[in-house]
C-alpha cells in the first residue's frame, strides 16, 4: 500500500494542508496509520477514490 502526507495529499487534491486536516477530522478521509512524529497518513488509493468521488458531487 502506498501512503500519502498531508503535503502530498493537498497537493494532489489542490487544496491547503488545512483542508486535509478537516477532511479528517469530518471523517471524509481517514489516515490509516501515523508517522514517527504523529502526523496522519493517507491511502494514495483512498484519496484516489475520494477525489473522484468529490469530483462528481461537483467539488473537493
């Protein structure tokens, strides 16, 4: 399984960090695990699949 940062998954959502921290909180997009320092990372197949799917309800 490839993961993703928040850097790399705002980047490739087009979206701040912020917003990928939100996403997570809201429970939109989950991390599947943490990093040596705490910080979340992210599925490249699940935020594939959550751009898509945002995409088509018409935004991220």
């Amino acid at each position: 399984m490839s993961l993703m940062t928040v850097d790399q998954v705002a980047e490739f959502l087009g979206v701040k960090d912020v917003r990928v921290i939100r996403l997570e909180r809201e429970h939109l997009l989950n991390s599947v695990e943490n990093d040596a320092e705490g910080n979340p990372l992210f599925s490249k197949d699940d935020v594939e699949k959550y751009k898509e799917i945002a995409e088509r309800l018409g935004g991220i």
